[in-house]
C-alpha cells in the first residue's frame, strides 16, 4: 500500500519462499497456479481469496489462460499481452486493485489512496484500467509528451473513469519517474495528502505487488515449456519484468540465464557487460517507447541482493549527482545486447515471413537478441502489434495509412489477423482530458487534479 519506502527505497521481500513440486503445480489452472504462486508472500491475505482475486483480473482477457506460450522447435514465444490495454503491463495490473482492495480491509484503512505513476507508454493505461472506478483509489498517470506511440496516447487520453487522470510531460519518461519519486518520499507532500485524507502509493514497478504477480508466468512457462531451455530474453526498460524472472529462480524456477535486451538506449546492456552504469547520454526516442528509460529503477533491488545495503547507497548517491556509477563485480546468470532500429525492422520481417509470427517493435528486440545469439529459448513478448500498426507495416514494406485507425486496418488486411476488441473500441472512444505540465509543475498540476 506504500509503494515507496520511507528512506526512499524500494521494498524487496525479506526471503523467496521455495515453490511446490512441479507435479503438484503442473495441472492448475493460471488464477489457482497465481495463488499458490503467491500465497507465501502475504500474512493475512489466504490462498481462496487471492484465487479469486486472480478469477477476477483475468475474467478481463481475451485468452484462457490469460498468457499463451506458441511453440517453435528453436524458440519459444511467451505471449503477455492478451489483457484490456494489449500490453503485459495488464498481467500485474488487473490484479493490483484486488490485492490492495483486500490490504485496505485487513489494515481496516478508510483512507483514499492516490496512486502516483509514471509512464513509458503502457503502465499509465494498464494502471487507469485495473483502477477504474474502483471505491477507495485515485490515479494520476504522467507520461512523456510525444515520447509514446500515437496508439498509447490514444489509450490514455480516451480513459473515461471518474477516478483517473492523465498528465503529458514535457520532458522524458526519466522525469515523470524522477518526479513522481520526489513527491512519493517528500515528507511535506505526504502530511498535506494525509491532511485531506489520503494515503500516497504508486502503479509503477517500484510497487512490490506489481513485480510479485510478474512472477507467476514465469513460473507458468516453465510448467509448459517441456524440452525448451529456461533462458528468457525478455526486453527491457526498467528492469521489472527481467527481475521478476530472477526472482521466480530465486523460488525454484530451473532458469539457466536472463537476457536483457535493450533497444538503442543500451546502458543496461553496457552495465551488464562493463559494470559501469552510466546515464549521462541523451534519450533516444526509438520505436519501442516503453524501453526509451536511461534510469532503470528495478535494477536497485537486484544490486542490493548482490551488494548489499552500503554498496546499493553508495551508487545511487553517484547516480543521483553524477548520472553514473561503477559496480563492483559482474553479476552472475544474466547476459545483454543492443538491438538497432534497423535490426528491429529485419527481425519483424524475418518473424513473419519465416514463422508466420507478427510482433510489435518491443518484442522485436528480444527475438532479434536471442536469434543473433543463436541458442533456443524463450522470447518474452511485452505488446501487441496492433500498438504499432505504422511501424510494423513500413518494416513489412507496406505503405502506411492516413492515421493510425487506419494503419490498423491496412495491418490486419495485410496480415489476416484480428484486429483486438480493446483497439476496434478505441477508434469510437472520445477523447476526455488533454493536460500537460513542465517537470517543475508536476506537484501543482496533482493538487489542481485532486481540486485542493
């Protein structure tokens, strides 16, 4: 419920709790398998209620189960994207309001709580969704302007719920985090929301809750993946989604390496290969947005557990005045690449003409890193292609639409797949706030949403 914590840190669980026995997980159905996934981590919430509460976020998904695994012989594709936004986002997302809709009755909280988030593109819609209208809870979403798809800003400015709203920043996705993390640990903000009755949290994947749902399918693919090796090249921003990957080993989960693939903002692939993080550089505005991040805030969780506490305040005191840091020693069971926009243009090319497989810019990365790798694994997909309808089709050599409605049409002709029920809605869906801010006004901008 507190997304933050006090010293400004991010919560990490004290231990990983050892999963069941593959046979006694291996039938259940993804809302059974969530709980017993992650019933260990919570006191008072039992393993019924959080079955439910997953029946409850996945009822919402165009699949059953709400994530598909497509088979190749070389690779596998583990598909995360079939939610209400088309983005993986949704897997943590559907099912944070019910596990902080039962937090709230257990610490008997009357309390509203503000749900501050940043975003790259597609936490801010996964986040307005899951919490739509849900008693108790407010969003305040804020996203770099013109730094999302056409599609991802449609999603977010169409948001109709009384309970959500969506602020354009001008600036990067780097920004709306380093602000959004200011307000979260400014004592002075906190006392003045408490004032007026609210408790502060945040949706982003510094909120523990999201990185524990993150990884149950993980533990899914390794159930379902029968002779495919255990290495997940999963793209990579903020370093949630690859964490809870290791995480879900940290439980049992067999996993024989995590590839991080980052898009041309690589300074997780130089981290990864040198130990010198370094986010002095300019942001390159790339095809694949949601990785468009130079301070990965995730990476904290995963540097404590291999340096401890001393060594993790030692670097982001330098990050925080210098931009950068130098980390001790490699870390073990991860590996990295950069992928090139042009390389992302030949890998959706090379997907759909050779494996009949369409993939979003996102997902592009990762495919091409473990292709160029060339060893099996599994390729996390993060993305519908229907979110990039324009790129997908000029990488097809197709000629683009007039808007991006109807890129997606031209990109369902072209390929004869369904355009998703969620993106059809949006062409008719009007548009219901258009706001934007300046870094310095973020905190102002909040008290004008909340009318103090």
């Amino acid at each position: 419920m507190k997304g933050l914590a006090p010293d400004g840190g991010l919560y990490i669980p004290q231990s990983f709790p050892e999963l069941p026995s593959k046979e006694a997980l291996q039938g259940l159905s993804y809302s059974a398998l969530c709980a017993k996934v992650l019933r260990p981590y919570f006191s008072l919430i039992n393993e019924a209620q959080l079955e439910e509460a997953a029946e409850k976020a996945y009822a919402r998904f165009s699949t059953d189960p709400p994530v598909k695994l497509v088979k190749r012989e070389t690779f596998h594709l583990l598909e995360l994207f079939h939610g209400p936004t088309l983005a993986f986002k949704d897997m943590a997302l559907c099912l944070l309001p019910h596990l902080m809709t039962y937090a709230k009755q257990y610490l008997e909280s009357s309390s509203k709580h503000l749900l501050l988030t940043a975003t790259s593109g597609d936490t801010g819609k996964a986040a307005m969704e899951g919490f739509a209208d849900v008693e108790g809870f407010e969003v305040i979403v804020f996203y770099p302007k013109g730094g999302v798809s056409p599609l991802q800003e449609r999603q977010m400015l169409t948001q109709a719920s009384k309970n959500t709203a969506v602020i354009g920043l001008e600036g990067t996705f780097d920004d709306a985090q380093r602000g959004v993390k200011a307000m979260l640990s400014d004592t002075a903000f906190r006392t003045k929301l408490s004032d007026l009755g609210y408790d502060i949290a945040s949706a982003n994947s510094i909120n523990l809750g999201r990185l524990l749902a993150q990884i149950v399918y993980y533990v899914y693919a390794s159930l379902h993946a029968e002779e495919m090796p255990l290495r997940f090249c999963v793209p990579t921003g903020n370093f949630g989604n690859v964490l809870a990957a290791h995480w879900a080993g940290r439980m049992g989960v067999p996993i024989e390496e995590l590839m991080v693939a980052t898009n041309e903002n690589d300074v997780l692939d130089i981290f990864f290969k040198t130990c010198h993080y370094d986010a002095r550089g300019e942001l390159i505005l790339t095809n694949s947005p949601s990785m468009d991040i130079l301070v990965s805030s995730n990476l904290e969780r995963l540097l404590f557990e291999k340096g401890g506490a001393e060594a993790l305040r030692s670097a982001m005191r330098r990050l925080e005045n210098e931009r950068q840091y130098r980390w001790g020693k490699k870390i073990d069971g991860f590996s990295s690449g950069r992928v090139s926009e042009e390389d992302v243009r030949g890998e959706i090319v090379r997907m759909w003409s050779e494996e009949n497989i369409l993939l979003d810019p996102h997902s592009a990365v990762a495919s091409a890193l473990l292709h160029r790798r060339k060893e099996k694994g599994i390729v996390v997909a993060t993305a519908s292609p229907f979110k990039f309808p324009r790129f997908v089709l000029e990488s097809l050599g197709e000629v683009h639409g007039q808007n991006p409605f109807e890129d997606v049409e031209l990109l369902s002709g072209k390929t004869g797949l369904p355009i998703p029920e969620a993106m059809s809605k949006l062409a008719e869906a009007p548009i219901t706030q258009d706001r934007v801010c300046t870094f310095e006004e973020m905190e102002r901008t909040v008290w004008e949403v909340l009318n103090v």
